[in-house]
C-alpha cells in the first residue's frame, strides 16, 4: 500500500509540474464522484454494496430441550451470547 501511494504521489507530482494546475482535476474529479456515490448510497438511490448479505434484524439465541424442539420463548434457559457480525467475501 504504502509503494503504491508513493508511486502515485511522484506521478502526482510529475503531471503538476509539466501540466501545471490541471494536473488537480483528476484526483478533484474523483473525489467527486467517490462522495457522490456513498451519498446515493446513503441515502437508498443505490443499493449499498458493502452491506449485501447483512442481516439487519434481531434475533436470540436458543438451546433445543431434550427432544430437539426449541421454545416459543427467546432464550428460555439462561445463556449468554456474544454476536459478531463479520462480511466474508469466500
């Protein structure tokens, strides 16, 4: 990560010294359009594509009885659950 910053830091700085101050309006444009895209996101114009496959709903965790059936109360034994949400991209 950090060659590549430095690579494209020299390139930066070559363009601005033989373009001169159009040499801005790439990285300017980009910007641009980068916020654009995580406003339309953020506001539903998009589908947010970071979130896909995320579960946005609660739920708790149950133990099955001896049987195997689950009860209609959420988590009628005392458990302690930790959730961690994670995004795997496998």
């Amino acid at each position: 990560m950090q060659t590549w910053l430095v690579v494209g830091a020299l390139v930066q700085s070559l363009l601005i010294v033989t373009l001169g101050r159009i040499a801005f309006l790439p990285p300017v444009i980009y910007a641009l359009v980068r916020t654009a895209d995580v406003y339309a996101m953020k506001t539903g114009l998009k589908a947010n594509v970071y979130k896909q496959g995320v579960i946005e709903q609660k739920f708790s965790a149950q133990f099955p009885d001896a049987k195997g059936d689950y009860g209609n109360k959420p988590a009628r034994d005392e458990v302690c659950v930790l959730l961690i949400g994670a995004k795997s991209n496998s």
